[in-house]
C-alpha cells in the first residue's frame, strides 16, 4: 500500500513538473522509493525474527510439557537433529493415536 501510494504521488508531480525538471524530480523519486523498498525489506526481516522467535519458544514450551507429563524422548533442546527425533515421534504418536480412534469407532 504505501508503495502504490508513493508511486501514485510520483507520477502526479511528474505530470506537474516542468520538462527542464524531470531528470532530477525522477532521480530524487528513484532515492525516495529505494529507501521506502528498504524500510519495507527491514520490516519484513524484524516480522520474520519475531516470528521465528514465537516459534522457537513454542518449541520450547512443548518439549517442556512433555518432558513434565514424562513423555520418553522429550526433553528441552535446540540440537537440530534430536528436534527431527522429537518431530518424529510426535508424529508417531499421532498416528497412533488416530489409529486407536479408528479402532474405537470401528467397535462402536
């Protein structure tokens, strides 16, 4: 939104400006947009720690839970490869799990 507005105000003072005039107007739109495009970009990248941040704790939060509940193979950890172990018997816990229900309603 706030590049389509820039752009928008640019190419009204285009149209406003005198010939003689346009090579700088143009050169000082095209500093003006560079840095919007920045501003946005550096915004993007502080969203994105946030969020990954958010997740990282989470992450944490789980492991913690069921370290707690004494889940085997849980515990708090940043080790890429024990968080793949970790994901993996989440998953097989679900599947499980979903292979309980599918039983249970079979006998219903």
């Amino acid at each position: 939104g706030l590049k389509q507005e820039l752009f928008h105000r640019h190419k009204e003072a285009q149209q406003c400006c005198r010939p003689h005039n346009l090579p700088l107007l143009r050169a000082a739109q095209q500093r003006e947009m560079e840095a919007v495009e920045q501003r946005i970009r550096e915004e993007q990248r502080m969203m994105d720690e946030k969020i990954v941040l958010e997740l990282d704790q989470k992450v944490i939060d789980q492991q913690s839970t069921l370290e707690k509940a004494g889940v085997s193979g849980f515990y708090i950890t940043t080790n890429p490869q024990e968080l793949t172990l970790q994901m993996n018997l989440l998953e097989l816990i679900r599947k499980l799990q979903q292979k309980e229900s599918e039983s249970e309603e079979a006998f219903s």
